[in-house]
C-alpha cells in the first residue's frame, strides 16, 4: 500500500473515531488527495476517488438535501467512509 493510500486511511480513521470534525476532515482530505492522488495505485485511486466523491457530496443543511438527491448527510458519508476503507484495508 503507498504512503499517500496510508495517510488518507488514517485521516478517515480519525474521522470515524470522532477526532476531527466533518469539515477539517473534509478540508484535509482535499488537501491531500488533490497534491498526491498521482502517487496512488489504480485499484486505491479507485477507492478513495469514491470516498473523495462522498466528501464532496456531503450537505449538512437537511432543506438543501431534499433539493438534490446526490447530497448525504453525515451518517451516510460515515457509513460509506468506512465500508470504502474497509475495501481498502482487505484488499
């Protein structure tokens, strides 16, 4: 596994364990995939492209979610966090 796949593993943990907020997590995440997504094999590019998706499609606001259909709330974007590294971290 590259490094890069192994830091944004790590980032997501600290997410689902509740030690960053959602949007510092988000923030750092973007950060890291955006500058070193190059480094990442095609099968973990795959993966965390899904969970940077899902970032992106995260809307906190309930009024906005019920006008676009592709915006999750956080128990969504936590669910789908962990089942991709959960993917990850079999494969």
């Amino acid at each position: 596994m590259t490094n890069t796949a192994e830091n944004l593993i790590a980032l997501c943990q600290s997410y689902l364990d509740n030690q960053l907020e959602v949007s510092v997590y988000i923030d750092r995440f973007e950060g890291i995939y955006l500058d070193r997504q190059d480094e990442l094999t095609e099968a973990e590019f795959n993966i965390i492209d899904a969970i940077f998706m899902d970032n992106d499609n995260f809307e906190p606001h309930p009024l906005i979610r019920e006008d676009f259909t592709d915006y999750i709330d956080e128990a969504e974007l936590r669910r789908r966090t962990q089942m991709n590294i959960d993917k990850l971290t079999a494969a």
